[in-house]
C-alpha cells in the first residue's frame, strides 16, 4: 500500500500513516516531515523549514502498542481513509494554470527528474497507463478525457478480439501493433471512429444498441468525413476509408441495416475513385472486407464488395496432403449425393481444412498461425458462401440450405463476442424456410441432419422446436445415432468442436422428442 510503510527496527515496529490524525498523537502540521528512505533503518527528524512540494502529513505511531490497531473496525477505517484519499488525489482533472500535465509516452522511458517533478493529481485513476498521454512530441487529434482514455483502452483490448477472435492461436493481433496504433490514433476522424467501434461493443454486451458514446463519436466521424470529402480533390486517404468502415461495421452489429449498406455503398465508391487499392496494406484490406462481409452475413444478403485473393498459401497448408485428399474425396461424396452444386462443394471442402487447422492449433502449444492469412481464407470463404451466381429466386433450395448452414457453423467455430444485435435470427430463419422446400430423402438425410442440428443449437424459441422435431425425423430416417461419427457430415465439420455442451443439449432434447412421438402413436386418443 503506497500510504503505509513499515520500518523494522530493533526497537518498536513503526508506522507511518498519511493523511490522518492518529487517537494518541496530533501532528503539527506547520513542520511536515522529509519522506523516509524504506531503504535506511532511521528515521529522519523533522525538517524546520517548510517545503512547497509535500502535501502530505505523517503521524509516527508505536505499532507494539497501537491501542485500536488491532481492532478489526480501526482497520476498515484505516483503509477506508486511504483509499478516499488515493480516489481523491488521482482522480482531479488537470485544471492547472500552466496547461496539460506532463505524460509518459508509450514505449518511453521517463526520466527520473520528470518522475519526480509530475503531478501525480493530475492523472486519471483509470487512464491506461499503456496507451501515455498526449505531448510536446506526441499528440493526439482530438481532446482526451478520462473516459476517452478508457474507451481507447477497450477497443484495444476487447474490440479487437472481434477481427481476431481466436487470437489465443494467432502469432499476433495486428490491431495491437504500435503501426496499426499510430494510424489510428493521429488522424481526427479515424481516432473517433476507433473510439465509436470501442462504444459500440460496450454497448452490445450492456444489451444495447446504442449509447451517448455511440452516438457522439459517430456523429463527429461523420462530421469530419462530410467536411472532409467535400474539400476533398478526389484523393482518397486510408484514414477515410478507415473510418468510413468502422461506421459501416458499427451500423451493421447495431442492427441498422439500411444505414450498414448506406456506408458501404459510400465505402465502395471511395475506393473505385481510387481506381489502384494496390497501395492499402493488408490489414486495412481486412478491415474494409469484414465491414461488408458481417453485415452480409447477419442480413444473409450478397457482399457489396468484389474479392481478390492474394495469399499463395492458405492456413491450411501446414497440415500433411494426405488427410486433406482424404476430406475432399469422402465430403465431396456426401454432398454430391445430396445433389449439391459443385462450386458451393468447393467451399465446403475449404471449410473443413479450415476448420481442421484451426483444431489443429488449438491441440498444439507450437503452432501459432499467421494473421494476415487467416483472415484472407476466412473472410474468402465467408465471401464465397455469400455470393450467389444465380438470382435468388432461381437458387435451389438444397444450395440455399447448405450455404445458410455452413454460415451459421462458421460462427459457432469463430465464437465471436458480443454477438450482433439481430444475432443469427435472419440466417436460421432463412434455414428454417430452405429445410422445409426440400424433399428429404436417404441420399440427402445426412446433410439435412447436420444442417438441422446447427438450426437448432443457434435459433431460439418456436424456431428451435422446429429444428429439434425436423432433426429428429432425418436422424430416424437415417438411422443416425448419438455417438461419435455416426453423422457423417460431422466427421468432416465437427459439431462438438463448433457448439461445444450445446450439442449434447440438442441431442437430449431430440431423444426426447422421440420419446414422446413413440409414446403417442402408441397410446392414441379415442
């Protein structure tokens, strides 16, 4: 505790409390004390010429005879009075008359006159330390408080998770870099929508949609971008597009779709005017990319944006050919028999390596994949089960149901948190419609089974019960029982790694069912 220090002595133990008066001593508080040295065994005397600098009092106890010390309400007072002043003392905001304190720099050392020298008043209690302050050298484009400092903190540490969500198993989180940082942080608009991205996932896991966070910095964003392009002589910053994307994103988790494809529109023609994007990094490219593909997916509608796929060589490439021949030759059989189109076999394949890569770092301490990569394969093969190259309305029903169903796995497998606003109520609404055009048959059931399962370990209320009775009759059909491999789709694109006990709930519920399908044809009415 920094108001308590202890001097063992050969003498008496003593304690030195700040701040307060003690029962048997009254401090004079015209001779304040020079701070002791916790290195020394002396105490010093009193020093008779008043300093400017110490502001606080100390009080020199006999801690063998401390009369109420022990007491076990003395105590809670004692903490009490030091907590207080600790809150009050660093929780002042800097109001002094010679401008801003002085702050510490992120990746700087402060020198040890500067050290002494800083207010340490004037700090915010819970300001991240990590992130420092605004300085003579570095300054940031807009006005920071407490709670700006704060909402910078968790984009940092939890937003970002939603770019990167099994970061756990990732060489790093590229939204953490000191690059990505300083992007971020020294253009106006593009800071405020960083910050909005922060207000908006605070948002999401109180249960809103929306805050006065939310709602200021997305308004100066837009304030900044409208007066930004209206100056502007038809050249593009990255900054722009940066920040134009956290709008489109925040809109589309906040479940404002209207105002989701609004943004992307804009976003879309910004970067036409560019004509060459050849220019944007890799994880700005990402960015832009997840800004259409999680609005796309929550409102199961086609990607506004075209994709081009740069990686050589995609995540999976670690694993041995073998297995991977293996996957493709035994999924491909399952899904041509269900009579499913050959490009979305394409991508279901890549789904299952994915998704075997992914169980593969997570069995193995030594593995750890490389960002840039993963998020290409997955936003790739997000992108491809989006597209349609059919019109909807001449989509066959199997096709749609697969795709709806490979989506809804895919969030189970990335566990992304908080979960958007409209959640996967479109997409298992979609699923539920899809399930019901088809006829089901043994060549298909065990693809309908797994699809079925999926809807009902995601939809909630009426919708479940429809996927539970609906999962219960493929598996009969299919004589599928509960037990390892037995769902043949499974083998490929594991449920469990995906839904975790949520399976085990489903398959109860579906045993249940049955129990109760078989005792009323047993015993019925009349």
């Amino acid at each position: 505790m920094e108001n308590l220090i202890t001097f063992h002595l050969d003498g008496p133990v003593v304690m030195i409390h700040k701040g307060w008066q003690t029962r048997d001593l009254q401090l004079d508080i015209t001779k304040p004390t020079k701070k002791a040295d916790s290195t020394k065994t002396s105490v010093h005397e009193p020093l008779t010429a008043p300093r400017d600098i110490p502001k606080r009092r100390y009080a020199f106890v006999n801690s063998t005879k401390p009369g109420r010390g022990r007491d076990s309400e003395e105590r809670k007072r004692i903490r009490r009075h030091v907590r207080n002043e600790f809150v009050r003392l660093n929780g002042r905001k800097a109001d002094h008359k010679d401008g801003k304190a002085l702050g510490r720099v992120a990746g700087t050392t402060p020198s040890p006159t500067a050290m002494e020298n800083r207010p340490t008043e004037t700090l915010p209690v819970s300001a991240p330390m990590l992130l420092g302050y605004a300085t003579e050298t570095c300054s940031y484009p807009i006005d920071m408080s407490q709670e700006t400092h704060a909402l910078l903190s968790h984009y940092l540490t939890y937003a970002s998770k939603r770019m990167f969500p099994i970061e756990s198993r990732l060489k790093s989180n590229p939204f953490r870099s000191p690059e990505w940082l300083h992007f971020a942080v020294t253009d106006s608009a593009m800071f405020h929508a960083v910050l909005y991205s922060a207000a908006v996932y605070l948002a999401l896991v109180a249960g809103k949609r929306e805050s006065k966070e939310t709602i200021y910095h997305q308004n100066r964003t837009v304030e900044i971008l409208r007066q930004r392009l209206g100056d502007s002589d038809g050249c593009i910053a990255d900054s722009t597009l940066g920040a134009t994307s956290c709008l489109a994103i925040g809109e589309a988790i906040s479940g404002n779709e209207n105002l989701w494809r609004l943004h992307m529109k804009g976003l879309k023609n910004m970067m036409l005017s560019r004509r060459s994007l050849s220019s944007l990094s890799p994880l700005m490219m990402s960015k832009l990319r997840r800004s259409d593909i999680t609005g796309a997916i929550d409102y199961a509608t086609a990607p506004l944006l075209q994709f081009e796929r740069h990686t050589a060589e995609p995540t999976w490439s670690i694993i041995p050919k073998s297995p991977l021949e293996d996957i493709k030759f035994e999924l491909s059989n399952v899904l041509t028999r269900a009579e499913v189109d050959p490009e979305i076999i394409n991508t279901m394949v890549e789904l299952a390596y994915f998704t075997q890569v992914i169980s593969l770092a997570n069995s193995r301490t030594d593995i750890f994949l490389n960002p840039t990569t993963f998020s290409e394969d997955l936003y790739w093969i997000e992108h491809s089960l989006l597209s349609i190259s059919k019109p909807n309305s001449e989509e066959r029903t199997i096709n749609r149901a697969c795709r709806l169903g490979a989506l809804l796995y895919l969030k189970g497998i990335l566990q992304e948190f908080p979960h958007s606003a409209t959640g996967a109520s479109i997409l298992t609404n979609r699923l539920r419609d899809s399930l019901d055009e088809v006829y089901m048959t043994e060549d298909n059931v065990h693809l309908l089974a797994w699809l079925a399962m999926i809807g009902a370990m995601t939809a909630k209320n009426g919708d479940r019960t429809w996927f539970i009775i609906y999962s219960n009759q493929s598996t009969l059909l299919g004589g599928i029982q509960r037990s390892d491999g037995a769902l043949l789709m499974s083998r490929y694109l594991d449920l469990k790694t995906a839904f975790g006990s949520a399976l085990d709930k489903t398959w109860n519920e579906i045993l249940r069912n049955r129990s109760l399908v078989d005792f009323s044809e047993s015993h019925p009415r009349g």
